[in-house]
C-alpha cells in the first residue's frame, strides 16, 4: 500500500504524520507542488526486464505523459534482488539531489521510497505499481530502492541527459530507510 510519511528535518525518528489514504496522499503532496496520482498498469512486467521490454510495455503511457508534461526522455529503473549492480545503484540513488528539469517517475511493478524535501519537511512516499509522482524541477530529492530491490520504474524528464545535482548534504541518511518503512507500516 502506498502511503506518506511527513517529518520536520529535526525530528527524522518520527513521523509529524503518516498517510495511506490517496486522497490523502495526492493532497498533501500537491500542497508541495507536487502531483501524486495513479495510472493503471498496461502490461505485466517483472523487476530485471530490460529497458526495450519496459517501454514498449509502457509505451502509450510514456507518449501520454510526454505530451501532458513536456518531456522528451525516458530512463528505465528496473531491479530485483539478483541483479549485480544493486548495491551500487541503490547507493547512487540515495543520495540527496536537485533536479535541473522537471521529472516525472511512473511505478511500473513493485514498490520503491522517494523522499522530497520542500523547506523544513521531508516528505517520504513509499510508491507502488500505478503510483505516478511529478516533482517540479529543481525539487530535493532521493531515491531508496531497499537492500532487497524489487522495482520497474519509468522516470520521464524533459531533456537527455538526465543530470542529477548532489546536494552535498547527508540528510537521507538521517531518515527512515525503505526496509525501515516497510517493518512499521
């Protein structure tokens, strides 16, 4: 179930709240600028499918969103618990970053941990299939796959390539872990 956890930057050891409705969700995280919603899966595609398989799955939903957002570029997450590279992703993912376009993740199969920093509050998302999130560019940001990856995402931006801008800041690790989320939701 996808749901939202709000910490103050003081306080990562509790959460101010935490949401599993999505209506909830959606309007919580629009009160942020960004957009929570839900597409309904295309097609079955399993974490390790390569990234051809997973766009032309996903393709009409990928030309929709190009089309509603502006964006020209697709990018493909697309792990399980085997894949050999996994802790070296999951560790470049996770640290803080600044977009410089905006970005849109759309969660084909499995579940993965966003969390966005607006001001002095971090909001963590635990995304599952359909869950679709926008973050505006320029939004903090970082990404958790867990230790045990079991994600396919698309993640659409407006140019190629997509470049990340580190932070510099250690705060994601300060905050709750996607294993963490999953032991206490």
């Amino acid at each position: 179930m996808s749901s939202l956890s709000v910490y103050h930057v003081s306080s990562p050891e509790l959460p101010n709240k935490v949401l599993t409705h999505f209506e909830d969700i959606a309007s919580t995280l629009a009160e942020q600028g960004v957009r929570f919603d839900r597409w309904p899966a295309t097609a079955k595609i399993r974490p390790g499918a390569s990234h051809e398989d997973v766009i032309n799955a996903y393709q009409a939903p990928i030309d929709s969103l190009m089309t509603e957002h502006g964006l020209r570029a697709v990018d493909v997450i697309s792990l399980d618990r085997d894949h050999p590279q996994k802790d070296s992703i999951r560790t470049s993912l996770f640290d803080e970053q600044r977009q410089d376009q905006d970005e849109v993740l759309l969660f084909a199969s499995g579940s993965a941990l966003i969390s966005v920093r607006i001001d002095d509050y971090v909001y963590a998302v635990l995304c599952e299939k359909n869950d679709l999130i926008a973050l505006p560019a320029g939004t903090r940001q970082w990404l958790d796959i867990g230790e045990q990856p079991f994600v396919v995402a698309l993640r659409l931006s407006v140019g190629q390539p997509r470049q990340a801008n580190f932070t510099g800041d250690d705060i994601a690790g300060r905050f709750p872990r996607m294993d963490d989320l999953a032991i206490s939701h």
